[in-house]
C-alpha cells in the first residue's frame, strides 16, 4: 500500500475529528487494557514468563541463522518446502508461482500482518486470483478496501452500523430490506459467505504467529477458527511469514504463548491455537497436499545488531497500541502504513524508510506505559529516541530547530551567562504577565493554541535563594518564616 | 551548623521551576531541612538537557549532562523536585556514556544518589510533614517519568495523607500521559489537546478542587489547559503543599497584590 505517513499530522487531525472513530477507540480504550491486567494478576507468574519470553527471543536473534537452518530441514523432512525471499516482490513472486502451479483462481486467507506488508491482496487480484480474507474484521476491511487499523483488531476503528452499511453495499445479492444491525446477524451474513469460499478455494494462504524449528510446524492462533478452514481444506496451504518468527522449541512456543493471548485481550488462550506441521501424511484423513513456507526478510536482518534489533523480539500482540494514548487518541491509520502504535512507530521507518516514515518516532511522549506492558520487555521509548537521534544527525530536524536547539544548549552550557539572561527574561515575562497567565505569547504558539501559558513570578529561584529578599540566605529566612 | 549527621543534599531545581514557580524551590528546601537534610542550591545549575536529549540531540544533551554531573558529584545525595528532571539524571545519564567508561562511572555514580524529592522525603529521610493544612479535595497526577521511570506512587500520597484538612480523590486516569511530552506538545498540538482534555475530563470526574502533582511540565500543561477551558480546578506542585505554602496563588493564578 501506498504509504500516508508523511501526512501523519493531517491524518491524526482527521481521525481526531472523527466521531464513530472516537467512539471506537473510546471502547478499546476501556476494554483490553483492563482485561490485560485482570488477566496479569490471575497468572501469578506472568512477569516471570515475560523475562522468558524475552530471553527465548533474544536466544534466537543470537543465533537466528542457526535455527533458521534447523527450521527448514524439518520443514523439508516433513515434506514440506521453504522459499526465502529478500524482498516483499521476492514474497510476491513466490507465492504467485505456487498459485499458478496449482492453477489456483481462489484464496482463502487467515490473517497475516505479513500479508498486508507485502500488499499481497492487490498483488493476486491483479494476476486474476481472487484472495478472500476470512478474519470477520478482515473480510470487513478488504469489503471497504481499507488497511487494517490495529494489528490484532484490524477493523476496531468501524462502529456497528458502519459495517451494517458496508455489507448492505456490497452483498448486493441479498434483500436490500434485511435486518442486519444485530452483530449475530452480522456474523451470520459473514459466515455464510465465507462458508463456500472456503470450499471452493484452492489454497489457502496463513500467516504464522511462530514458527518451531524442533519440529518444523507453524502455529496459528486465532478466535474464529477461520484459520484451521484455511489451511485445512485447500489442497495447497501457503503460510507466508517473517524469520524472526522462529523459536527453538515446542517449549518455547508454549511459554510465549501464554504471555501472546493475556497481553493481547486478556485471553488466558486464544480459542483456536494450532500447530501445523508439512502436508498431509497418508495416514491423515484431510490436509493439504503441499506446504510452502514463505520466509521473508524484508529489512530484517539489517535490524540485526543495529539499535533496533530487540524489535525483532516483537510477538504482535498488540498491548503497546492498546494501552498507548496516541493511538487511542488517532487510531491505527493515521500512522499511514500497515502498523500502527508505539510498535508500529519503531517498525516502519525501519521497513519503509525515515524519508517517508520520519513524523510517527516523533508522535510520542514518550511516557513509557507501552514498554511497561510489552510481553517481550521491548524499550519502545528508548528506540524511538533512537530514530530521533538518527535524524537529528541526518540534519531532519529541520533548520530552525536545529538551530534553536543549538543556542539553548550553548547557553545551558554557560551558567553564567544562562543565570544572566534568564533573570532579564524572566522579569520582563513577569512584568507582561501580570495576570498570572498568557493567552498567547510570540513563539509559543503550539502551546497557547490550546492552553494557557502561566508567567514567571519576578526572578529566578536560583537567584532569589541566593540573592535573598535581604541579601541573605534564603535557606534560613524560610526557617525564619518567610514565604516567596 | 555543620551537623556530620545531616546529609548534604544539593537540589537540582529544574529549569521550569526555576524560571516559572520558585516557590517550589523554596518548599523543596523547607522540606528538606525539616527532614534534617543540609541544603545546597548550586548556582551553576541550569538544565538537565531533556530537551535535547528527547530531540535526539545526543552531543549537546551530553554536554549538558557533563556539567550536570560536574555541578553535582560532591553532594551526597542529588534531590530533584522532578520525576521527569530526576528520571533523566537517574535512568538517561548512564545510557548516554553507555560507550565511554570514564563518564559512564561518573554518571552511574551521580545516578546511584538522585532521587524525586516526594519519595525521597519518605523513602530515605522517613520524613511526615506536621501541623500543616490544606482545606480542600485534592486529585493527584502521576506523571510518567515520576511513575515509570522513579517508581513514584505511594510516597506523594502517604505524605499528603498527613496534611489536615486534604482529602484526595483518586482520578481512574491518574496514570496516563496529560499529552505534555516536552516538545511534543507544541510538536502536535492536536494530539496533546485530546491528550490533556481526556485528563481534565477525569480529573472533573473526582470533584477535586486542586490539582496536584510532582512535575511541573504535567503542571503547566493541564493548569494551562484549565485555565483555557474555564474549569475552576487549582494546580500546585505537592511540595507547596506539604510545605505549608498551600495559601499561595496556584498556577497561573496573578500574584497577590496586583491586579
Ligand atoms: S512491541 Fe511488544 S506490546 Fe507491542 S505488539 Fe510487539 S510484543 Fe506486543
């Protein structure tokens, strides 16, 4: 997809504006985060688990070439086959030549946050293959030809009747006049859809929430079930994935998943959780006859020992975008590109460049909430400091900044001079706002656009402690009773 | 005078309160004598750099953080009535010389004794303020730095619980962000105004009267904010309370004696 985030502040002002958006992100806002921590406190060790988590990853990221290696000779061992591609085109071609190796015109799809990276959806219409997405919210947003706007909720941003006028638009088989503002009915519509799709695809594409290198399997994990329809009915099941995906051990996967689906909605598990393992076997009653892994890299391993390599740790649960008030502020598609949040802001520059990608590490208070439940311990704060850094020294703080920053510092550095300065400043401030207050100052307009600015009182503290109402110390005039 | 039992603290002010409330200087330094400290204010303190640093300007933000460390290294303890400042001095510094050993020592060194002068008060001194008063209800603002970074949440309450007359309403909100973020505020104005009005908006749902905090940067973000809105909600740093300077004009309220 093209992305927008150039236009990030635009984007935000927009979504900021919007009321149903709003309300959306008004209900996440109370939902997940309370029941993440519901969830956190019934599990005594869950703060244990996420020092494992983290540790089983970062074990990887050390060795990620070895297990990648122990990956695909059990993937192949099964009878199954691995295609590495660089690039998101490389992903492309690749499953393209699956699909017209089986001469595929349908796909059914579980959702993949790497399927919408490498924008694979657009990619197979226009080779004449039809993807259907199989995710409720996915089929929603592919219906409204929308990106996802969060990770794990993709069309969290839309309100009931907002999809109730989306399927009456576009199924335009059924009886205009149905009742569909119910979500069961809603459901239903979407299930019987999708029922046949799944029938008659002729593969069937997955993403992979891990990937097991002792065994070769991928694990899916999803609510609706949507998934196992996926990959188990088709004669071919593509799981497309990125390689950090990979754990060690079935061990291994079983502790990250029970940190996935707590911090995620506050699961103690997600309701479907299966382990996929090559084709089917003869003994096997159904399957696909072929199982393609689809490993991609797309910039990953360049994150590789740089300051961003604990990203790579990342599960996609989605805690740092629920808990982060940005996105609960702007949502997921002001961000402009297929991932969105505290995550989202650390990942994006890295997969499609700072040029385009430079607003959304500077969209930040940096107030720390989404490391602070991260299952993998992620220093989200830190790394978007990090880019700031990358473009302060790439000169992209733009000129007055920069150069403003530059004399403040200067003076910072000169106490004397600072001491100087700010006591003129401070005391013509004082004298300007005798209401206590500005309404607007010059050069502080991004604050009193909206609030406020209280004035300085006189004098600097430092000075008047030193200085003293009588020339004396401050420290002993308080004890003495005196009051500023 | 020179009691060898009294610590000697040097209190980093911080710039905002520097420039914009030095009363919370004074109600640091009352506090901290009543808690049997020896105080210092040096006078060759400025900034912490915060600025800079969050800008991701790391050669200015580690000059200044040279003459920080510099300024206060001979003090036993650094207070700083900041979570913000302190979290900074305390989490930053080190990261920042994380490549050069010399100033990595120095800093690890000044971080190991800087502390956020609410929990510093409670933490190291055991310190409960007495005979003082406040007449009204009070909701507290965690600010992130303070919270996340200065593991500050019992220690501003405990001490407020011994203040008469004070009663404090706890927000649901207390702990998220009020949109100030430094630059980030003037940066994306309109993220930040959702930000602070969803807080003023739970703030209202207390019925408290007073704001109080530990971080002036929360504090002139949503008294400013307040004041725009026209809500009657008065913001204080917690130390002017606990200092018994409760009765002076709150943020951005005119000083008495003028108009
Ligand atoms: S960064 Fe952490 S919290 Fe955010 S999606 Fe990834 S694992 Fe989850």
């Amino acid at each position: 997809m093209q992305p927008t985030s150039p236009n990030f502040k635009a984007n935000a002002k927009a979504a900021l504006a919007d009321r149903p958006l709003q309300a959306a992100l008004g209900k996440l806002a109370q939902g997940f985060p309370m029941r993440r921590a519901e969830a956190a406190a019934r599990l005594p060790e869950f703060e244990r688990l996420r020092d494992q988590a983290r540790d089983i990853k970062d074990h990887v990221l050390e060795n990620l070439d070895r297990y990648l290696e122990l990956y695909e000779a059990k993937v192949v061992e099964q009878g199954g086959q691995v295609h590495w591609c660089e690039t998101a085109a490389d992903a492309r071609a690749a499953i393209l030549r699956i699909c017209r190796k089986a001469g595929a015109i349908s796909v059914t799809k579980s959702k993949s946050m790497i399927g919408e990276e490498i924008a694979i959806n657009d990619f197979l219409e226009q080779n004449g293959i039809e993807p259907v997405e199989t995710d409720l919210g996915e089929y929603i947003i592919q219906l409204r030809r929308e990106p996802p706007s969060h990770i794990i909720a993709p069309a969290i941003h839309l309100s009931l009747d907002q999809v109730a006028d989306t399927f009456l638009e576009k199924h335009t088989d059924l009886d205009p006049n149905r009742a569909i503002r119910e979500p069961r009915a809603l459901l239903e519509e979407a299930r019987t859809r999708l029922r046949g799709k799944f029938l008659g695809a002729d593969v069937g594409l997955t993403g992979a929430n891990m990937l097991i290198a002792e065994t070769g399997s991928n694990v899916l994990v999803t609510n609706e079930g949507n998934a196992d329809l996926t990959y188990g009915l088709p004669k071919v099941h593509i799981v497309i994935a990125s390689l950090e995906k990979i754990v060690p051990t079935l061990e291994d996967a079983t502790t990250i998943l029970r940190v996935l689906a707590r911090s995620a909605t506050g699961q103690d598990m997600s309701v479907y959780t299966t382990f996929c393992t090559g084709p089917k076997r003869p003994q096997d009653l159904d399957g696909p006859e072929e199982y393609h892994v689809v490993l991609l890299d797309n910039g990953r391993t360049k994150m590789i020992g740089s300051e961003f390599h604990e990203m790579l740790r990342c599960i996609r649960c989605g805690a740092c975008l629920n808990h982060c008030p940005i996105y609960k502020s702007v949502g997921g598609h002001a961000y402009g590109w297929v991932y969105s949040g505290p995550m989202g802001a650390v990942l994006i520059p890295n997969l499609i460049g700072m040029e385009t990608a430079g607003h959304l590490p500077n969209a930040s208070t940096l107030c720390g909430k989404c490391e602070s439940v991260c299952p993998m311990r992620i220093p989200l704060p830190r790394m978007l400091r990090r880019w700031r850094q990358r473009q302060f020294a790439a000169g992209r703080g733009g000129f007055v900044a920069k150069t403003a920053l530059g004399l403040w510092a200067g003076l910072v550095t000169r106490p004397k001079l600072y001491r100087f300065l700010m006591g003129l400043g401070v005391a013509a401030l004082g004298q300007l706002g005798s209401k206590g207050k500005f309404k607007w100052l010059p050069l502080a307009g991004g604050w009193t656009q909206v609030r406020d600015l209280a004035a300085p009182a006189g004098d600097t503290f430092v000075a008047q402690y030193h200085k003293g109402p009588r020339g004396d110390q401050s420290g002993d005039l308080i004890r003495k009773g005196w009051r500023p | 005078m020179n009691d060898p039992t009294q610590p000697n603290v040097g209190l980093f002010a911080t710039c905002l309160v520097d420039l914009m409330r030095p009363q919370v200087g004074f109600a640091a330094v009352k506090l901290l004598e009543a808690a049997g400290c020896r105080v210092s204010v040096p006078e060759a303190q400025t900034c912490c750099g915060q600025p800079a640093y969050n800008s991701g300007d790391e050669p200015d933000s580690i000059a200044i953080a040279k003459q920080v460390i510099e300024t206060f290294s001979e003090f036993d303890y650094i207070v700083v009535p900041s979570g913000s400042c302190g979290g900074m001095i305390k989490r930053h510094y080190p990261e920042m010389f994380e490549h050069d050993s010399g100033w990595l020592a120095k800093a690890t060194a000044l971080a190991a004794k800087t502390h956020e002068l609410l929990s510093f008060l409670t933490d190291v001194r055991n310190y409960s303020p007495t005979g003082v008063s406040y007449a009204g209800r009070a909701t507290y603002h965690d600010s992130c730095s303070s919270l996340r970074e200065m593991q500050v949440k019992a220690q501003p309450r405990k001490l407020l619980g011994a203040v008469a007359g004070l009663t404090i309403a706890e927000g649901n909100e207390a702990e998220t962000c009020c949109g100030f973020g430094g630059l980030f505020c003037v940066k994306y104005p309109d993220i930040s105004e959702s930000m602070v009005d969803a807080k003023i908006d739970d703030i209202v749902k207390t019925g408290a009267d007073t704001l109080l905090a530990g971080d002036m940067g929360c504090l002139m973000n949503i008294s400013g904010r307040l004041q725009r809105r026209g809500i009657a909600v008065r913001a204080r740093h917690a130390a002017e309370v606990l200092a018994g300077m409760g009765d002076l004009p709150a943020i951005g309220e005119p000083a008495k004696g003028r108009d």
